[in-house]
C-alpha cells in the first residue's frame, strides 16, 4: 500500500474479491485514487455492536463502490455502493427496450406508483430477502413487508385493503392466511384459511387436541368433497370417506341441546345400495344396546328381517300400566312354525334385555370443558 498524506480521501472503487482469509472484515477493491491498483478495504455497517447484533451485507464482486481513507489514516473503508453501470457491462449506446435502469436491477417496479422508488429492500444476488412496500397513488395501495427466499417462498404482512393478511406461503401450493378485514370477496374477515395440495396433518404429542365454536359462533362443519377422479387407476385407492376412529377407547357423539337429536343418514334420494351397518366384532359377549326413556319406533318401506342364533325374546311388562297387549297383524298370511305352540298358556318366560346400564367416559353430563 502507497504511504499516505494526512489527508482524507474518497475515490470510486471496484469490487475485485469477497474472499477474506484473515476474516479481518475486509475484501479487494481496485482503488481508483490508487491508480486502480488493489488495495484491502474494511467493510463498515450501518449497524454494529460488540456482541453479535450487527448488519452485514459485503458488496458483490464487480460492483463500483465509494471508499474513503480518513485523515491520517492509511486504511481504505467502504461507503457504500454507487449503482453506476456496473464495470462488466457493455459500454456504448444500450437498446432501449434492453436497458436496465440502476434501482431497477433489484426491482423492475420499484417506480411503478409515483415515478419515485415507495419500496425499501434488502436482497440477495439470488433474490432472497426482505422487501417493505409503501406505494400509493389514485388508483391502488400497496403496502407491505415480505420475507422472502430465492425459491419463491414468503411471509408477507399486508396492508393493502383488499389482502388485510398476514400470508405464509411456500410457493408450490401450500399457504396459510390470517386475515384482519380485507375487501376482497371469498376471503373472510378475522380468519385463518389454510391451503395445501399435498397432505395435512395436525399431530398432538403429549395433550390434547381442541375444535370449538364458541357461543357468538355459528356452525362446526366436517366436509369431504372428494370423488377419486384425479386417482383414477387399476388400483383402487380410497377417497370421498370421513374416517373417525379411536385405537384405544370410545368414540363419543354427543348433544346437549334440550331438543337436540342426532342423525345418520344417506342423503342421495337416486342412490343404490344405501346401507347404515352397526357392527360389533368380539369374542361374542359383546353385543348392540339400544335404550331410552321413550318408545324405540322401526319402520321399514319394505321387509324387516330379524334371526337370532340363539332364544328370540319378545316381551311386554306383564304388570306395566302402560302395557296391555300386544299386537301383531298383516294384511297377507301370518306364519307361525314350531314343534310346540303355547297359547294363552301362561308357560312364556322370555328373557328381559340385558342392559347394563352402559354409560360413555363422559357418563350422562358430555363435554364440558368449553
């Protein structure tokens, strides 16, 4: 390095290096105040500390900066960078549908609102990085901070009145937005809207998992729209189910409404082959408990087929006052085949049901922890 005067200095330079094998801080520049030669610059931050809160952002190679070597000094520092027409680019006479104005490098829009750059950013050469956005004029408003990688992924706080979002996004189809109050039609106000092509899972490793519509709220809605069309292959693979299953315990449906009732049912008045099947598959003392303080109604637009392996039992309180008789009738033949038929001989003893009295985990009270 050539001795220097006392006095201060600023000259134009040009990045050669960002290798930096003393990690001192510093890269190569051709100096222009030192006839172009190659000289160690310090880089120096808008931001520094002792610790490791700090901005760094050390200048691409090639790019033409300012350097300053202060009074009495004989070290060059960075000042910043001039977004001159860069030292590899062509010179002469640009096309001028081909020319790409200074500020415009990092990006194309950045005048785009009032002819003045409304955009602050920090990127990367691979355009990773932050960018803030107030731009305005008569006819929009476009006022955000975005995060954002080289591969296209974002977080974006939006302000503009038709978004009104916080929005993460990866970019490839999967996105999650909050909502504060946008304009827009489809997108609700204080919402979360999730939205992905691939799979999504919400996995509860030590607690529990919680869904609840509160009293100002409205409706809990499970939908499952899907008819296996983009599957569609020699081998079948299931889609269009709602699949609620429990490995270990019960799975409780419940209402607590004073008039509250609860429905299984097939929908499609054109569907074949509707069936609703209640199953049990034990050691054979398992069994189907139906029970209830009021009458138990079945009625069938056609046959009701009933086998029992074993006794087939059919009773009606003897002592009830709510019983008198029992009734059967049919407007074609009545069947009845046995080795022996009892009438009015007071030798039937059928078997009462045998309900004991099964209660849920939650017994009669449900879920109360909303």
């Amino acid at each position: 390095m050539q001795e220097s005067n006392n006095q201060g200095a600023i000259s134009l330079a040009e990045v050669r290096s960002r290798v930096d094998p003393g990690r001192g801080g510093t890269f190569l520049a051709n100096v222009a105040a030192e006839g172009n030669t190659e000289q160690e610059v310090y880089y120096v931050s808008p931001y520094g500390s002792n610790d490791s809160g700090a901005f760094v952002a050390v200048p691409e190679v090639g790019t033409e900066i300012l350097v300053c070597r202060p009074t009495g000094g004989v070290s060059w520092y960075y000042m910043g960078t001039t977004f001159a027409p860069e030292p590899r680019e062509t010179t002469g006479s640009p096309l001028k549908d081909s020319e790409i104005m200074p500020l415009e490098r990092v990006d194309p829009e950045i005048y785009k609102a009032r002819g003045a750059p409304l955009k602050y950013l920090f990127k990367s050469p691979q355009n990773a990085g932050l960018t803030i956005s107030d731009e305005y004029n008569p006819g929009f408003f476009n006022r955000y901070v975005r995060l954002h990688s080289s591969r296209s992924k974002k977080v974006e706080l939006h302000d503009a009145p038709t978004i009104d979002s916080i929005i993460l996004d990866t970019g490839n189809g999967s996105r999650i937005t909050l909502t504060d109050d946008p304009q827009a039609q489809g997108i609700p106000a204080r919402a979360i809207q999730v939205e992905t092509v691939g799979p999504q899972k919400y996995i509860n490793t030590e607690s529990q998992t919680d869904i609840v519509v509160h009293e100002a709220g409205r409706e809990l809605q499970l939908l499952n729209l899907a008819n296996g069309v983009p599957f569609e292959s020699d081998e079948e693979i299931n889609a269009g189910n709602v699949n609620i299953q429990s490995k270990w315990k019960d799975v409780n449906v419940f209402t607590q409404a004073e008039e509250g009732r609860i429905f299984i049912e097939c929908l499609n008045e054109s569907g074949r082959n509707q069936q609703i099947v209640i199953e049990t598959n034990g050691d054979g003392t398992d069994g189907i408990t139906i029970k209830t303080t009021g009458s138990v109604n079945i009625s069938a637009d056609r046959d009701i087929n009933m086998r029992a392996g074993g006794n087939m039992n059919l009773q009606c309180q003897k002592y009830s006052v709510n019983c008198s008789k029992v009734d059967i009738e049919s407007s074609g033949q009545v069947d009845i085949d046995g080795s022996k038929i009892y009438l009015a001989s007071e030798t039937a003893s059928p078997t009462a049901p045998n309900i004991p009295n099964p209660q849920s985990t939650y017994d009669n009270t449900g879920v109360t922890t909303y």
